[in-house]
C-alpha cells in the first residue's frame, strides 16, 4: 500500500519543543501531524521529538516519500508530476 500525498511541498513549521506524532498515511485533516486516519490501513504515525532550545523552523515531509522523515529530504522533486 502508498500513502496518499496531501501535497508535494514540505510543511514549513515553528515548532516548540515537545512530542509530535507525524502522519504517514497522507490520510491525516491535521497534515503534517496524525489525527487518527490511518486506522485500519496498515501504517501508523511517526513520533518525533523536538528538543528544548529557541523555537525554528522545521520542514516536514508532505509528499510522505521522504528517506529521513518526518523531515523533508526533497524526494518531492523525483515523484512523477
């Protein structure tokens, strides 16, 4: 099974530190983060932490192709048009 793709394009984000649960289905209404969709489909969310220090952005995979996730590594750029 692929996941579905909400949008090639990263999600550039200012994220706090704390817990996240990344979606990887693609099914998600809250993309990038999981709201639950995935269920019954065989793939489950990502947690990933983001560490205390000054709040940056962070660019999450969209596409859900990416070789590092729940980060962008531009595999957006080798998926057919």
């Amino acid at each position: 099974m692929q996941p579905e793709i909400p949008q090639k394009a990263a999600y550039a984000l200012d994220l706090e530190p704390g817990d996240y649960l990344w979606c990887a289905c693609g099914r998600s209404q809250r993309q990038p983060f999981c709201d639950g969709s995935h269920q019954g489909t065989g793939f489950v969310p990502l947690p990933f932490t983001i560490k205390p220090g000054r709040v940056r952005t962070h660019w999450l995979c969209g596409c859900k192709y990416s070789k590092r996730p729940p980060f962008c590594d531009a595999s957006h750029n080798r998926l057919p048009k």
